[in-house]
C-alpha cells in the first residue's frame, strides 16, 4: 500500500539517483511517489508490481459485475421485477415526456 509518509521522494533526488531508486522499487514492490515542490506530482512502480495490481483490479471488477447479475437473477426469481415498458411509460406521465414510442 502507497504511504505517503515513507513512500515519497523529491523528482530531483530520483533522477539523481534512478539506478538506486529502481532497485528498491524492484526489491519492494512498492510505489514511490514523486513531488515537484513538495506536491505530490507522479508515482512510480515496479512493472512486475504494476501488472499485480492491475490483475487484482480486473479481478474485482469481474466479480463485481458477476455479484451484479447474480442479484439481478435472484431479483427475477423472487419476483421483485416489472415488465420495462409499463415502468418507462409511467416515468415519461410522471415527468411530463411524451410516449417514448416504444412497443
């Protein structure tokens, strides 16, 4: 996890030193941040580290979207649903649209 605290350095100390730098984003696995200023600017990580969290990322948004569909199927089984175009109707009388002309 990213620390602020302890995970950042100055852009000028990193271009300095990068081959130093690299090493220990490679030995850790952690991300370094970067400032300009005393602001946060850019953050760096080792490409193996990068490529996990980016695995770990898709693999949340796949099960995500799966919990999503499992609701919506229980949601049909339980019978917890209404027929689309009687609800898209009643939300254009609602709202003063006129018929969306969908048959």
């Amino acid at each position: 996890m990213l620390n602020l605290e302890t995970g950042s350095d100055s852009l000028s100390n990193f271009t300095r030193q990068t081959s130093d730098y690299l090493a220990h984003l490679h030995e850790t696995g952690a991300p370094l941040v970067l400032t300009v200023d005393g602001k946060a600017e850019v953050v760096v990580q080792d490409a193996a580290a990068y490529q996990r969290m980016a695995e770990l990322a898709d693999q949340a948004e796949r099960e995500a979207f799966r919990a999503a569909v499992q609701e919506g199927l229980d949601d049909v089984d339980a019978g917890r649903v209404k027929p689309a175009l009687p609800a898209i109707r009643a939300l254009a009388v609602k709202y003063g649209f006129k018929d969306p002309g969908i048959d």
